[in-house]
C-alpha cells in the first residue's frame, strides 16, 4: 500500500510538472546510481516500487522533481522549478 501511494504522489507531481523530463546526463547519473545501490530489484528500486530503467513514460529516474528514498540523488537543479521553487 505505502508503495501505491509513493507512485501515486509521483505521478501527480510530475503531471503537474507538465510532464517534463529531466536531462539526459541527470538520467544517466541517477540510473548509474541506481545500478550499484544493493535496493534495486530488476528494474525497480526495492524501497519506493518505482520503476528506475527504461526510457517509458513511467521511469522515476527520468522525472526532474523527483528523489530517491534512500537520499542517494535529489531533484535535478535548475534556474526555476516549476512548483514554484527558486535555486
């Protein structure tokens, strides 16, 4: 169930985002990452449920307001974030 939601709030957020993707190099680091964390289970990452392989429309890897449950990368930086965030 807490996996259910975790995906659900993801996908709100990144609808609300206008579904926007991150860059290709913040894809490509967050992916690495998740290649060598001990959490990942195929495609999926074994502490939210997310899938974080692929190149579909559902890859958490690939949305820029979204982190990794265990810290290990964040939100991809930018001069504005659409929910309203400055850097």
């Amino acid at each position: 169930m807490k996996r259910a939601r975790s995906f659900t709030s993801a996908v709100f957020k990144h609808a609300a985002n206008g579904f926007k993707e991150a860059t290709e190099e913040t894809i490509q680091e967050r992916q690495y990452t998740c290649a060598i964390c001990t959490h990942l289970k195929g495609s999926q990452c074994g502490m939210c449920g997310c899938k974080v392989f692929g190149d579909g429309k559902f890859v958490k890897t690939r949305w820029p307001l979204e982190e990794c449950p265990e810290g290990l990368w964040g939100k991809e930086l930018s001069d504005e974030i659409s929910d309203g965030e400055q850097i």
